[in-house]
C-alpha cells in the first residue's frame, strides 16, 4: 500500500494520471472489444449453450417436480395478501436469477480472466488506442450479454414446460440483463485481484453458494431467522428475486423501485472498485 | 527536439518502490530511421516502451509523439503506432484473417476498409496460404510475422517492437529481418529492442546502449565500435590458454578480457599477436574484427547478471 501511495503522489507531481480510482473514462471504443468477444463466442454459442441451461434446467425439474411434490402449493405474500402458488413456480422464478448471476459471474471470471491474464488479450487491445476502462466496460457488458442470452434459452423452455405464461415476463427479461449486469460488475471485482483459476472457487463457494441459499431462490425469506433475514434483504440476488417472482405470477412487484436502486447501486460501486483495481493491477 | 522528428523522449525517470528502473532517458527518432534500443535483461528496455505507450505513467521527464503528448494523447499517438510485444498476444480462437480484422476494429477502421488490406498484410507475412490457420497452428516465426502485419493494419508511421525475434530460429530471424528493412525503405520508422548484435547491427541506423535504466552510449553501430573499441580480436581458448594472462603476450594487446574459458585480446594490430600464438599450438585461435558484441560486452560487463 505505501508503494502504491508513493506511485500515485509521484506521479502527480509529474503531472500524470492521479489515481487508481479517478473516474471512469469511458467511450465508444469499447464495442469492437464487445464484438470481439461475440466473434468468439458465435463459434461456440451452441455447445456453450447447451452447457449453460442444462445445469439449471436439472435443478428445475428435480426440485421442481420431486420437491414440488413434496411441497405442493407454497404461499407467498401479493399485493392483496398471501397467494399459493405451486413450487415449480416459486423455484422457476428464484432460478432464473440464479442463472443470471452464475452466467455472468462465470463469464466475469473464468473467461475474463483467460483474456486478461493467460492469453495477455487485453495487452494486445492496449496497444491500439483502447484504454483499459473501455476493455474493463466490454467485459461487463458482455458477461451481461452472455448471462441475457442463457436467461432467455431458460425462459424459453420455461414457456414450453408451461411453468408461467405471464405476459408480464417481457418486462422481467430486462430486468434480468440488469441482474446480469450487476453480477458481472462484482465478478470483475474478483477477476482484477485474481491470481489464477483458483481463487474463483473461494468466490464461488463462499459468496455465490451462501447467497443462493439465503436468497428466497429455494424457500421464501420468510423461513428465515431475524437476524438472517436482515442480512438477505440486502443481497444483490433475494433484491432481484424480490423483483421477478411476482413477474412470474402476472404480478407487479412491491417496492419495485427500491429492489432496483439496490441493484443499481450494487453495479455502480462495484464497477468502480472493480476499474480501481483492474487499473492497479495494470499500474495504470 | 528537432522538427523533423516522430518521436521524442526527454529526461524520462521510472521508479518501481525504491528501484530506478529508467534513470534520465532521452532520446529521438527521426522519419525512416531504425532506432535500436540495446541492454541487459532488466536494463529497462520494456519499461521504456510501455511508458511510450502510456502503458506505464513516468515519474518524471516528457514523451512526445507526432506532434501529441504521452499519455495525455495516448489514444490519438497509438492510433498512428504499431506495436509488436515481447510475448504474442494474438488471439488463439481467431483465424490469421480474423486476428486482422478484429484487431483493425480497435482502431476504428471500417470492416470493408480493413478486408481490403488483409491479403496484402497476409502477403507481407507470408501466411496467404495460412489465412484461415489459427495462430495454434503456426511456427514461432509465423506468429511473429502475424503479429507484424497486425502492427501493421492501420498504416502506421512509427513501429514499437520489442524483442521481435526472440526464440526465432535462425530462417525465420532472416525473413524477419528481411520484412523490416523493406519497411524502412517503404519510409517507416522503428523502434526496436533487441538482444541480438547481429540484430542491431543489420537494421539500425542508430544504437542506444542502456544498463540500468542508464544511456550509456548512443550513436551508429560502426562509429560506437571505433569509439570504444580496437578495431580486432583475437580469441583464444584451450587448455592453458589462462597461462597467458601472466604471458608476455599480454603486452601485444591494448586490452584483454576473461570471459568463461576464452581470453579476447583487443588490437589494433593483430600480426604480431598472431605470430606469437605459433608458439602455442594447442591453443586454439579466432581473428575478428571487433563487433556490437564486443562493445555491447564492455559496456555492461562480462559477468552473468543474476537476473539474466
């Protein structure tokens, strides 16, 4: 830290970049780094994909149909009082934010960090006139992108299985690039402080595994101890399941607003930290 | 800072923690002329051209580029750059044409605009008949050559290059060599690193020595040579060849050096050291004119460094 401190000052009085966490300096050279990644991907899309939705479509009809029998009718609190709805519903709808967020967590770490540091992408990109910020900005936009496109092939099958035919989904599928978006803003976080391949499992288990659990996904928050409970209202994924679920029962969501802005301002601050420490990693 | 020149540092200073790594850099370069930049690992050859690239900020000193200022214009100066790195960075899921085409798009050069080069780019590596290959499936030397003629996508009047021959064989080396100096006469400027005398030697108008982050000479390969050095070298090696470091032989010479089993004697007038060797038949002999590896030997010293 004090090398760090000693780095930004002399700068400074050189009259170079200040800080690691000055402002984001963003611009529209970012796309072809979005196009780049899409070029890739268009070659993989269908085995990927295929990767991406059998994981959540297995938890969905295991639990879904063996616990849903099980269960049967769950209650859940609507705008005018308590509903039943059948399990698969419940699950449907908490899963598909799952599926968000460990689609684009994947992407921000895993495949990000194969760019970034195995294959020394971004150095290359770097030496055209494209600034890390903007590399920092595609990467987050397209693990958004990638998380958007695994969300809709679920969504899709979701539709044919007849789980929910909400005309209120439309409104959920942008939602769900939202949910994207702020889970790949914090995977990036991880990505600017890892060393290697490792250290995504720690978030993985230690972060994402918790948080699905004490996100209303599985069973409602309600089921919760207090004190649990005043910890899960404020995780990014119970806040976006909070905002899709009544989507899913042609509902609109209580407190809308309120979910939103906590998701907006988990992606904010975390893009910042996560350029802060991309730009520190790069001595930039 | 002349008018004329592309490129101009001046005064350049780089710490890492308590370590100077660049100390009191400057130098030019000029339209069409080959800039070679020589040293020991860790002489700061690489931080020199990150900080020409705005990839690493100075501590103190100026970086000016075609009239811009590095890094406050750090995009508009790499926009008119090409910038071939120590390791590739080409991406391994891309044929040779797509590395091209994607890497022409960070410039903002339209998709048409840039197919239309390609097969000349191609050509220029000679990879025509690899255009679909993936870098995966080249040789050393052909991912370098792709890697030039990414460098080489937007046009640019100026080349950073950075060790572009390491771990080549010595084909493709000459093939390298062989595209850079056509480069150099299409009008291009290069800024080159390089480990290799031989190297530096054959396409740099220029030479600038540096060791530990210092300059500490600069000028035409053939001039730094008769500055610093006796025009021969004998070499001689052998057993027993140590003996004569306490031989009156050592008299013939101006200067003698150790390095490993082989003492150099440096001349000016090897004849008579010649004659001498006669009486030592079991040494063996090399007679040479002093080169860059001599020079570059001096300067920064014979034995090993422990980072090398």
């Amino acid at each position: 830290m004090k090398n760090v401190a000693a780095y930004a000052h002399s700068t400074r009085a050189a009259g170079q970049n200040p800080s690691a966490w000055r402002a984001p300096e963003l611009s529209l050279r970012f796309w072809p780094v979005f196009l780049r990644n899409l070029l890739v991907w268009r070659k993989l899309a269908i085995p990927s994909l295929v990767g991406n939705i059998a994981e959540p479509l297995m938890w969905l009809v295991a639990f879904g149909y063996g616990m849903g029998a099980l269960v049967g009718q769950i209650t859940v609190p609507g705008p005018a009082g308590p509903v039943q709805v059948p399990y698969i519903l419940f699950l449907a709808s908490g899963s598909i934010c799952m599926s968000a967020m460990q689609a684009a967590s994947f992407e921000a770490l895993y495949s990000a960090f194969s760019r970034m540091h195995v294959q020394k992408t971004w150095d290359g990109i770097m030496n055209a006139p494209v600034g890390l910020d903007d590399i920092v900005l595609a990467e987050m936009l397209w693990a958004a992108f990638k998380s958007l496109f695994t969300v809709t092939a679920i969504l899709g099958v979701m539709l044919a299985l007849n789980i929910s035919h909400s005309p209120k989904l439309l409104v959920a599928w942008p939602i769900l690039l939202g949910v994207g978006i702020t889970f790949s803003c914090i995977a990036l976080i991880f990505n600017a402080l890892a060393k290697g391949y490792d250290f995504f499992t720690y978030y993985f288990t230690l972060f994402l595994t918790p948080m699905m659990f004490l996100s209303g996904v599985f069973f409602p928050l309600e089921q919760l101890p207090l004190a649990v409970r005043v910890v899960a209202d404020w995780l990014p994924l119970s806040n976006a399941v909070l905002l899709v679920r009544p989507l899913f029962m042609d509902q609109w969501p209580a407190d809308a607003l309120r979910h939103a802005a906590v998701l907006a301002a988990y992606a904010v601050v975390s893009f910042w930290i996560a350029l802060a420490l991309t730009r520190r990693r790069f001595r930039l | 800072m002349h008018d004329t020149d592309l490129f101009t540092v001046s005064h350049l200073h780089k710490r890492f923690g308590d370590a100077t790594v660049v100390n009191d850099l400057s130098f030019s370069i000029g339209p069409g002329e080959c800039l070679g930049v020589i040293g020991p690992n860790g002489a700061g050859k690489t931080t020199t051209i990150r900080m020409c690239l705005g990839l690493c900020a100075p501590d103190g000193g100026s970086i000016h580029a075609l009239g811009l200022e590095m890094p406050r214009d750090a995009r508009a100066i790499k926009a008119q750059l090409g910038v071939v790195s120590q390791m590739d960075t080409l991406d391994p899921d891309f044929s040779c044409a797509e590395n091209l085409l994607v890497y022409g798009r960070y410039f903002g050069m339209k998709d048409a605009q840039i197919r239309a080069r390609i097969p000349e780019l191609l050509e220029f590596a000679s990879l025509t008949s690899k255009a679909n290959a993936k870098p995966g499936e080249l040789s050393g030397g052909m991912k370098r050559r792709l890697s030039l003629a990414r460098a080489l996508v937007n046009d640019p009047r100026l080349l950073l290059l950075d060790e572009p021959t390491t771990g080549l064989d010595p084909q493709a080396r000459h093939l390298m060599w062989e595209r850079l100096q056509l480069l150099l006469q299409q009008g291009k400027s290069i800024l080159l690193t390089t480990h290799f005398m031989d190297e530096a030697e054959r396409l740099c108008n220029r030479l600038l020595v540096l060791d530990h982050g210092r300059k500490i000479a600069e000028g035409r390969p053939r001039d730094l040579i008769r500055e610093h050095l006796e025009p021969d070298v004998v070499e001689v090696y052998g057993v027993g060849a140590m003996a004569l470091l306490e031989s009156p032989l050592r008299a013939l010479a101006a200067r003698v050096e150790v390095s490993g089993e082989t003492v150099f004697f440096y001349t000016a007038n090897a004849a008579g050291l010649l004659q001498a060797l006669h009486a030592y038949p079991q040494l063996r002999t090399l007679h040479r004119p002093a080169n860059l590896e001599d020079l570059f030997l001096k300067l920064t010293g014979r034995q090993i460094r422990e980072e090398a």
